[in-house]
C-alpha cells in the first residue's frame, strides 16, 4: 500500500492530561488524523468514520511524538497514565511500537493503549503492542452479523480474524488486557449475542472485562444506553472478571479551575453558532476527546443540547424559561 505523506491530527499530539474513570488523569496521545478507523462504531462519541482504513501508516512523525512527549515530561505536568487513544484506530500508525518504546525511555509513566483490537492479527502489530503495560481493546460482539452492525468494519476484516488476533495477542502478551465491552440497547444485548460474547472472552482470558454503555452523543441516533442496572445484569452474565464502568454520573466530580475555563469557552463559542465536536476542537484548538469530556459534563448539567442536521450532530446551548416576572422577557439562552 502506498505511504501517506505524515500530517498532524488537529489539535496535535497530546492532549490533557484528562480525568478518566480507568485511568486516572490520563495523557492523551493520539496518532491518527480525527476520524481515521477501521471501524465505524455506530456508538462513536466522535461521529461518524471520515476515512475508514486498514492502511498502516506514520500518520504523524513519530518524533514529534516523542518530543512532544518529553517536553510534558520536562513542564512537571503530574498524569497517572500515558492513553494511546485519541481521535480513531491508534495501531494504524505504523510507528506505535517504537512510540511505546520511546515513552518508556522518556517517563516512568505507564502506557495504556486503547484499540479496537481490529489488527492484532498481524503480527508485527502484536509485537509493537507487546511492550504497553496495559492493552484495551473491545469486543462488542458474538459473532458476524452483531460485528457489523454495531461496528461496521472495514470490508476488509472478517469477525473470525479479529477474534483469533485478540486471542493470539492475550496469548503472549505480560501485561495486563482489560476487555471492553460496549453494550448499545437491542443490538447487541440479546442474551445469546452475551453468551457468545462470554465465551469469546473466557477464551482469550483478559485479567478485567469492563462493560460500557452509550452513555456520550453517539454517531446514530438510535445507538441507545443500556439502563445501569440490565447492565449490572449483563455483568453477572460475562463472569466475576466483569465490572462496569459506564459513567452515569449525573454531575461531574472532577472539575477543576482549568476545565471550568473551558467550558467557558465551550459555552461562549455555542451562543455564537451550534457546533459539532470536531467544530468546538478546531475552533478552540483542543483536542476533540478534550472537547468530548467538557460537553458531556455540559450535558449532564442540562446547558446543552444535541440536535442532529444533514447527519451531523451540533452542539448549541440549551433554551431555558426563565420566570415571567412582569418584565415579560423572552426566553434567553445559557450562561
Ligand atoms: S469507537 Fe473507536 S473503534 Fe469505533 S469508530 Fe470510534 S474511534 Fe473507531
């Protein structure tokens, strides 16, 4: 396959360190431009796949990576864990092994990788992933058809080859996998869909199976949450290794000075025009996980609303009522 000449993803390399239930305040490393995947998940807190690919590539330099990297280390930034994670399928960039390796060199921190798990059949990608300290991957579904309807591969991957590249990396690898599982109601929470699902876990052998729910804007309307407690019921169904960490927290817990200045900003920039994620990202140059973070909080907290137009989701700021109290206002938008 023909190289791609390397382009950053928008908003850079790093972003964060950003609260996380698993992780700790987690850094932020994101390798492929927005929307790069082998998947089209129809839960993406990100939207919809712009350039669905198994091309392995050096989508950004991986030495402005690791610059990037020691340059965090260098301002004293404190972060319980480094995330490969970011803006699509981090093991497409064709350098994430020598990055891993480089961050290790770098920081005493360690590195979590976050993927769909899609290329762990190849074994140069096993290898690269294999000196990570913690691997993420998912697994939503029992089989085939489940696979793709919830997350619409590339054509080019088949569901069996995926399975045997999980099991193959859990196989060799010495440091821990923690397997997720997200559930989106009635497609894939049937309970023989589940069942498969505990069997295909039982064989690749993760130390944690962590379940996870629609619970941020999802790239199709009709990707809906499981209820807190079938999900608690699903647990029991995948064994005692299972736990779920879906975040149905009404109020965020973890705000700081720092995010609060952001959601300012998040907030003035939707009074001027509905946005969508990647909108809010570029217009205030963070990253789009950052801007993920800030309005989920936004939106449990009811100043936001989502409204879908052409396929796209936008962010604006929610209509409230306020008192008719003899001056007879309008209504007026938030803040
Ligand atoms: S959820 Fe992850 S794997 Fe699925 S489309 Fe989004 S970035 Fe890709």
């Amino acid at each position: 396959m023909a190289a791609r000449p390397p382009r950053p993803p928008e908003g850079g390399f790093l972003y964060g360190p950003v609260p996380s239930r698993r992780l700790g305040r987690s850094l932020g490393v994101d390798l492929v431009p927005f929307k790069t995947c082998s998947y089209d998940c129809v839960y993406c807190q990100l939207g919809r796949t712009t350039c669905r690919t198994l091309e392995r590539s050096e989508y950004v330099p991986t030495t402005q990576v690791l610059d990037a990297i020691a340059a965090f280390r260098r301002s004293g930034a404190a972060a319980d864990f480094i995330g490969i994670a970011g803006s699509g399928e981090p093991t497409l960039h064709a350098g994430i092994g020598d990055i891993i390796a480089g961050i290790r060199q770098r920081t005493r921190l360690p590195v979590a990788v976050l993927t769909n798990g899609s290329l762990l059949w190849d074994a140069e990608v096993r290898r690269e992933l294999s000196r990570a300290h913690v691997v993420i991957p998912s697994l939503d579904a029992g089989g085939p058809r489940t696979f793709r309807r919830v997350n619409r591969p590339h054509p080019g991957l088949a569901f069996e080859t995926v399975v045997e590249g999980l099991a193959a990396f859990a196989a060799g690898f010495r440091g821990e996998i923690w397997l997720e599982v997200m559930f989106v109601a009635g497609i894939n929470t049937d309970l023989r869909e589940v069942r498969r699902i505990a069997r295909l876990a039982d064989r690749i052998g993760p130390r944690r199976i962590q379940l996870n729910t629609v619970v941020r804007p999802p790239a199709e309307r009709f990707a809906r949450p499981v209820p807190r407690e079938d999900l608690a019921r699903l647990a029991r169904c995948l064994g005692g290794r299972a736990e779920c960490i879906a975040d149905f927290r009404p109020d965020a817990e973890t705000a700081t000075p720092r995010s609060r200045a952001g959601e300012r900003a998040i907030l003035e920039l939707l009074a001027r025009r509905p946005c969508t994620v990647s909108g809010i990202a570029d217009g205030l140059a963070i990253h789009p996980q950052e801007a993920v973070k800030r309005l989920d909080d936004l939106l449990r907290r009811g100043l936001v609303a989502v409204n879908e137009r052409d396929g796209e989701r936008y962010f604006g700021l929610k209509r409230i009522r306020t008192p008719r109290v003899r001056s007879g206002l309008p209504e007026r938008s938030l803040p």
